[in-house]
C-alpha cells in the first residue's frame, strides 16, 4: 500500500481551492504564495549559486517560478504533471517555459539546466520513486540539485498527525513524508549533501543541495 496520495485526483483537488474559496484565496494565497513564493526564490537563487537557467520540477502555479525569473533574468522552466495546476501556471507565469509532464521522466536532454529545484514535492513520492527522481535530476541539471521539503518539528507532526488521524485526510499536509538531517542521511547513506534548516519558513521547512555528480556516483553505487 503506497504510503502517500500522490494521485492526480488529490492534486486537482488541491489546486481546485485555488478559486473557489474566500478563505483560501485571501489568506492562504498570501501564506503559501505571495510570503512563501518570494521566500522560496530567493533561497533558490542563493542556494543554486550562479546560474543562468532553472528547472522547477511541480512547479504547480508558478509562483516561486516567475519571481525567481522576475530577480534573476535567468531562463526559468517548470514542469507540472497536473493540468489544473499548468493552466493556472501558464497564465501567472508568462515569461516562464511550462511544460505539462511527470518529473519521473523529464522530457529535456543530459545536462540541459544549471539548477534543479523542489518546493515541497520530494516528500510525496514513494522511496523507490524517490530514488528514480534523484536520478533524473542528476540526469539533467549542471550545477546544484536543490530539494526543500517540511521539516520533522513537533508542530510540523502535530499537523501532520491532526489531518491524518482525526480530520482522516490523505495527501498534502496530512501523509508528507518530514525530514531531518539525519533522516535524509539514512535514507540515502553515503549520498553528500548540504542541509538548511529555514527558520524564515516558521520553522516548517529545510533545504537539501546535492551536486548533480555526487548524486550519479550514490545511485551507481547502488547497482
């Protein structure tokens, strides 16, 4: 039994909120969007070092994608697997390149972009898939792979614990996989990386960059 709803059902549902709540578009749109989007970019943009292209893998609405492309100048491209999400991203992100596929199988040759990121993507697919992704990164990018993911705080597996046992959800903020330095290191033995815990984010996220060539030695090391 798989251990997170990573589905497009649950995703569509997801960016179905977008429109159709008050709450959503008033509040929650500035928390996750408008603070976190221009957070995000920045932390890309330092953590990614200097680059001149970006690959953004669930880029969703493009939030993150079109400031980063707004501070940078850099030619920016996501991809986003559900449609929903690359109808909304497509029309905030003009400037930007999206593209309507699975992050599993990118659609770009060996090498195509300087930095490769996630925002909050990592934790919802299976270890195995975990795996392929890394690979597929490594694949791609030149410079730095960078992968930000929710941060294993009490109040982080309080929320987590609250959606999934009481209100009985699945999916975003309710089955996230959360990590550590530590637990990323586990389950990736061997594997160099840097890690940033983000207080700026409420303490709620932290930052994993890899080297594309590190990540190539770690998954031929497990052949």
């Amino acid at each position: 039994m798989p251990l997170h709803d990573n589905s497009l059902t649950m995703w569509d549902r997801y960016y179905a909120s977008d429109s159709g709540s008050w709450f959503f578009a008033k509040m929650i749109h500035w928390g996750r969007e408008v603070y976190f989007g221009q957070l995000f970019a920045r932390r890309v943009q330092r953590f990614g070092g200097d680059a001149s292209s970006y690959l953004e893998l669930g880029v969703g609405t493009a939030q993150t994608l079109t400031r980063l492309q707004r501070m940078t100048n850099a030619s920016c491209t996501g991809i986003e697997k559900t449609p929903r999400a690359y109808e909304l991203g497509k029309a905030l992100a003009p400037n930007c390149t999206l593209v309507l596929g699975d992050a599993l199988a990118l659609p770009f040759p060996d090498a195509s972009f300087d930095v490769i990121y996630s925002l909050g993507l990592f934790e919802h697919f299976e270890p195995q898939e975990q795996l392929k992704l890394l690979s597929e990164q490594a694949r791609v990018a030149r410079k730095r792979i960078l992968i930000e993911v929710p941060t294993r705080s009490p109040h982080m597996l309080s929320i987590m614990w609250f959606n999934r046992v009481i209100r009985k959800r699945k999916g975003v903020w309710a089955d996230d996989e959360l990590f550590s330095r530590s637990h990323f290191r586990s389950k990736f033995p061997g594997l160099s990386f840097q890690y940033y815990f983000d207080w700026a984010s409420g303490a709620m996220t932290c930052w994993f960059v890899l080297k594309p060539e590190d990540v190539k030695a770690f998954i031929s090391g497990r052949s």
